[in-house]
C-alpha cells in the first residue's frame, strides 16, 4: 500500500479516523513492540524502515499498521506491505 504524506491525508479523514480507532482499541500509547514476536527498525536517508513479524493473533491492515509503526500519520508517505504476519512499513522522513 502507498502511503499518503501528511498534506493528501489532511484532504480525507481516513487517516485520522483510523488513528482514532486504534487509539480506542489499544489507548494512547500504541507501541509495534506490543504486536511484535520480532521487529527491526531500520533508519536511512530520509527514511525509516519497520520490519517484522506479528504476533499470533494480530491482525492489521496495511494502513493501521503503518500508523501504529509511525505513532501517528505525520510523514511524507511511504508503503506498507503485510504478507501473513510478516510486515514492511517504510515511512519517508525529512
């Protein structure tokens, strides 16, 4: 899934909508370390790469999953990718 950047988001509620969501699900401090048998954070330039493998039971959509890896949707886009429970998210940074 491509991620929209923090401009095309604010133009559609489905970001916030869904952080909202999760916060209700999970509370405030939505940690990907919680949903996580392994998980890697990976920096580069201009970017930051979250990988792993989510736990039995867990299952996320590619843009839930994203802002869960983010804490939030306030980046320059990206992509996320969930293939079973083994998951890529990269988040494009300045």
């Amino acid at each position: 899934m491509k991620l929209l950047d923090v401009f095309e988001s604010s133009k559609t509620t489905e970001y916030a909508d869904t952080f909202k969501a999760l916060k209700e699900k999970y509370g405030e401090h939505l940690s990907i370390r919680s949903f996580c048998e392994e998980y890697e954070r990976i920096g580069g330039h201009a970017q930051v790469k979250h990988k792993g493998t989510l736990k039995e039971g867990f299952k996320f959509t590619e843009l839930e999953l994203a802002i869960i890896c983010d804490n939030g949707y306030s980046h320059f886009g990206g992509y996320s990718n969930i293939y079973k429970r083994d998951f890529t998210v990269t988040i494009y940074v300045d």
